[in-house]
C-alpha cells in the first residue's frame, strides 16, 4: 500500500520565489526521505525602502510513508510473551 504525507513549510531567499522554492526543497530532503510532490499554496514579499528585501514561499510538501510491516510483527510477538 502506498501513503503519503503532507507538512507544510515556509521557505525564504532574497532573490527570488523560485530561488525560495528550490532552496526549501533542499533543506526539507535532508530529513525527509521520498519527497513526491509539492504545492505552492502562497507567495509573498518583505518590502523595506519600496524595494522587495525577502521572497517568502508556503510550501505543502508530500513523501511517502515507509511501511514497517516487521516492526509490527516484533511488537505482536513481544505482546504474546
């Protein structure tokens, strides 16, 4: 069976949203394994002296879940003895 979950992240550059994006993908796989897809749910900006200073982007991001088939059948036979 195939699962997947989705976390929310916000991501920051001060070049660009598509710098944000990319950039947050980078941070979020270096602890989350099987990252399938995401969504850009909104962008912003941080304005300082009429000028855009920071790129903000919220990200829904999915991966897959790992099953753990074996865990569960150890705690099964813990459960009997």
């Amino acid at each position: 069976m195939k699962s997947e979950k989705h976390i929310k992240i916000t991501g920051y550059s001060n070049l660009s949203w598509k710098d944000a994006i990319v950039k947050t993908i980078e941070e979020a796989s270096k602890t989350l394994s099987h990252l399938t897809n995401i969504t850009v749910v909104k962008q912003r900006a941080t304005i300082q002296n009429d000028k855009i200073t920071e790129y903000l982007v919220d990200l829904d991001i999915a991966f897959q879940i790992e099953s753990v088939p074996n865990l569960i059948q150890n705690n099964d036979e813990q459960d009997s003895l």
